[in-house]
C-alpha cells in the first residue's frame, strides 16, 4: 500500500501479475504500435539537424568573448551534444537503420562527441535491459548499493558527478559484461579510439593554436551534456517500484514534457515507452505513448507529470522512498 501527499492510501495496481496490463491493450491499438517499429529517414536524418545547431551555436561562441553570448550557446550546444548522446542509444539498440552494420559506427559516432564508446555502453544498457530493475540490473540503484546512507549519498551526487562516473564504470567492465569475442574485442578497440582522438584533438589544438576554438565551440559546452544526462537518468531509472517478478510498469518513468525538452531528448522523455517497446525508433515513442495512455490509467503507470514535479520530489525525498504518479499527484511508499 502508498500513500499520497494528503496520507490517504492509494492502491498500488498490477491485477493480473506484472505482465497482466498487457491482456488490456486493444487489438486495433497493437496493431497501430506494430506499425510504429517502422524507421523513417527522420529517425536517422535528425542526427544532421543536431550537427547544424551545434555548429551554428559553435560558431556564434567563437566569435565572442561576452559571457552573456557563450554561455546560452554552450548551453544549446550541451542539449544538442546530449541528443548525439541519445543517438549513440539508439545505435546501439540498431533502431537507427535497422542494420547492425550501419548503427554500430554511426553509434560511435554519435557517441565520440561526448566521449562515450558505444559498444562499452551496448553492453552494460542490454543487461539494463535484460534484468530491468531486478538485483541484476547494473543500473539499478537499490540493488547495487543496499546502504541506505550510500544510496543517499550516490543519489545526490549524481546530478554533479553521475555520467563521468558512469562511463569510467561502463569502459573498465565493457569487456567483461559484452556477450561473445567480437563485443568484447569492440569494448576494447573503441574505448582507445576515443581516447586517440581525443589526444588528437588536443595535440592539433595545441599546435595550430586553435584551442579556443575547441574550448568555445564544443569543449565548455560538456559540462551542461554532463548535467543533463545526470539529471534525466535518475528521473527515468530512480525511486521506482521493486516488485518481484518487476511490473514493467513501474520499473521506469517516462516524463511529460515540452517540446524544446521531447527534441533535444529525443522524446527519451518518454522512457517508459522504449523499455517496454525497445525496437520502436525514438520518433514514434510519443505516439506509442498517447496511444497507451488508458492503459497506463488503468495501472497507475509511473509517469510523471513533468520534470518540475519529479525534482522537487527527488529532492525532498531522496532515493529511499519509492515514488510513483496518480492523476498527476505524486505518491510514495509509507516508510
């Protein structure tokens, strides 16, 4: 049983088991979700959309030394580098072309503007997604860090220091956690060619004096890629229901949004939606979920009404307490 905010109790619903919601899906709605799975060329032509803002916003930032200039760029920027972040995911769940030989180098593409090697991630993300907010889940909370006081501890830190972090974690255990010898030799191999480009970077920066143009066009934009990120993994993955067997809905948040957010995002926001439909490509996730919601009605799904909402929540109430939506309130486990 939860109680809400006014400490009446709500009733948590999973009736017919963890996967009984599905049974409550109409035949004409899975039929239209089907359709859904279809990759457009916007799906992957977006990838350009992103590399013009950021170089627009880059080239406006090298131009000028006011402050009041860069750092609205270098902001734009980050929220554009986070959607090449996000392209990296959808290369390597192959929901790019739909052809493993194309999403995975345009995955690492994707991913060397922020620093991240996609195979590295490919392997943790698919155990995140096999065991989904079960103890084996690498991503899950709870369950790799069962102290509270370090939970706690974690948690908050993480809208800082969460993605760096993150990747370190991700690029040591890669070749460990990759299926087969070619996804563990791709979780060596790519992890030293981000470093060798990088290194590259610099060294040409240096010595054709042109740091300023990578400070100001990319670099000092990072840091906002990195709060980001921060921010929306744990809006997505924390403070959720650990049933046993995990109700899948309740075992992440999707979050209402605007469209400024949906865009850079890459409608992410809608995160309940990919794990439940994870080939369904990243511009049809805001259709699945209109489609869904009576379902998610009907279930109480964790969705949030908006990302204001969830932070003031997190804030107060840290990862301790498990938190779920009803009608737009927000409600949580009595402790």
């Amino acid at each position: 049983m939860i109680a809400d905010i006014t400490g009446q109790s709500v009733k948590q619903s999973s009736a017919g088991g963890p996967e009984g919601w599905r049974a409550s899906i109409p035949d004409d709605v899975r039929a239209k979700i089907d359709d859904l799975h279809k990759i457009t060329p916007w799906t992957y032509l977006k990838i350009l959309v992103l590399f013009a803002i950021w170089f627009i916003c880059a080239a406006i930032a090298i131009q000028t030394d006011n402050l009041w200039i860069q750092v609205p760029c270098w902001l734009i920027i980050g929220f554009a580098l986070h959607g090449m972040g996000v392209f990296m995911h959808e290369g390597a769940h192959n929901a790019l072309f739909g052809k493993w030989w194309l999403d995975r180098p345009i995955g690492f593409l994707c991913g060397l503007t922020v620093f991240f090697p996609c195979s590295s991630y490919r392997a943790t993300h698919m155990l995140h997604h096999k065991f989904e907010n079960t103890d084996k889940d690498p991503d899950n909370l709870e369950a790799n860090f069962p102290q509270e006081w370090l939970r706690s501890t974690i948690f908050y830190s993480w809208f800082l220091i969460g993605m760096p972090l993150y990747i370190l974690q991700v690029v040591v255990l890669g070749p460990f956690r990759a299926q087969g010898w070619i996804e563990k030799l791709a979780c060596i191999i790519e992890p030293l060619l981000v470093i060798a480009v990088a290194f590259w970077l610099y060294s040409v920066g240096m010595s054709t004096g042109s740091m300023d143009i990578l400070l100001n066009g990319w670099i000092w934009a990072l840091p906002f890629t990195v709060l980001i990120a921060n921010f929306r993994g744990l809006a997505e993955h924390t403070q959720l229901h650990h049933d046993v067997p995990p109700d899948p809905l309740h075992s992440t948040r999707s979050l209402k949004s605007n469209r400024f957010i949906s865009f850079f995002f890459n409608n992410q926001n809608h995160h309940l939606e990919h794990h439940i439909y994870p080939e369904v490509p990243w511009d049809n996730l805001s259709k699945v979920h209109a489609l869904l919601l009576p379902v998610y009605e009907k279930h109480h799904a964790s969705i949030a009404d908006g990302y204001g909402l969830w932070i003031v929540d997190a804030l107060r109430y840290g990862p301790n307490r498990t938190m779920s939506y009803k009608d737009g309130r927000a409600v949580w486990d009595t402790p």
